[in-house]
C-alpha cells in the first residue's frame, strides 16, 4: 500500500444529545457509522443506507437527518439528538401506548422523525402528517397505529 494513499483521520467533537464526545474519524465516515460505531449509540439503524428508509433518524439542530448520507465532519458543532436522547419522551411512550412498534427495526427513526415533526408544527393537518410519515418506512405495522400516537399527542398540545 502507498503510504500516499492512506485515507487520514481528523479528531472531532459531537454535540449528542446534549454532551460533546470526541471521535476519529475520515472524511468519508458517515454521521451513522460514527454515532454507532465510536459513540456506541446503536438506536439509529444501519438498513438502506440510500436515505429512502428512514431507520438512521436523528436530528440535527432540530431537523430530521438521515445519518446514513451526512458526513460526521459535517455536524461538528451542531446538535444532534438520538433515539438515545429522546428516552421517555412524550412520543416514545405514545408509541407505546398505542402499540406503534411491532419489531422495532423502524421504531426510532420513526420516533425521532415524529418528535420533530410535533416540536416543529404542533397543529400539524393530517396531509401534514401523512407527508412526514412518508419519510419512514415500516414494514410491519401499516402505519395506523402510528398515525394514531401522532395524532393523539397532537391533540394533547391544542
């Protein structure tokens, strides 16, 4: 191997969900990979890795992210929340209450996306949510039972 070629790695700092962790990375490690990988947040699924599926789910400053086509060069400095940072929220025990989980590949992704999706538009229209839920596939539930947690907890804020 020519030492020329040797791809080179860069120190880091990640502001998850609310602490900065230091990772090493290149310049072609995926946000995904680098979150599960050095970080050890596994909440965020490797599936698709063409951002149509929406398992790799974070956010970043607030909006919903596909972490399987961001940089982790291009997040430092910019908050960015998990699944992990989002335990017991209003969503995830929504999503409980109303059995919108089946096998739970999908359940983070979808979890976070929703957590935005009401922070951001908190009387959101139905057509709203359809187009959000669009951005997350499930294959196991057919998305009533999500609708539904979304739709209660959207209700609770009015």
């Amino acid at each position: 191997m020519n030492i020329k070629n040797k791809p080179t790695k860069k120190v880091i700092h990640l502001h998850v969900n609310g602490e900065t962790h230091e990772a090493v990375v290149r310049a072609s490690d995926t946000l995904l990979c680098t979150l599960r990988e050095q970080l050890g947040l596994t909440g965020a699924k490797r599936a698709c890795e063409d951002g149509d599926c929406g398992a790799c789910t974070v956010l970043v400053n607030g909006e919903p992210t596909h972490s399987c086509l961001s940089l982790a060069v291009e997040v430092v400095n910019k908050p960015i929340t998990t699944i992990e940072g989002l335990l017991n929220s209003p969503v995830q025990s929504a999503f409980v209450d109303h059995w919108a989980i089946q096998c739970g590949f999908c359940t983070p992704g979808f979890i976070v996306n929703c957590h935005a999706l009401i922070t951001n538009h908190p009387n959101a229209s139905e057509e709203l949510v359809e187009e959000w839920l669009q951005s997350n596939i499930c294959r196991c539930t057919g998305y009533q039972e999500i609708r539904e947690a979304v739709n209660n907890l959207l209700q609770k804020s009015q």
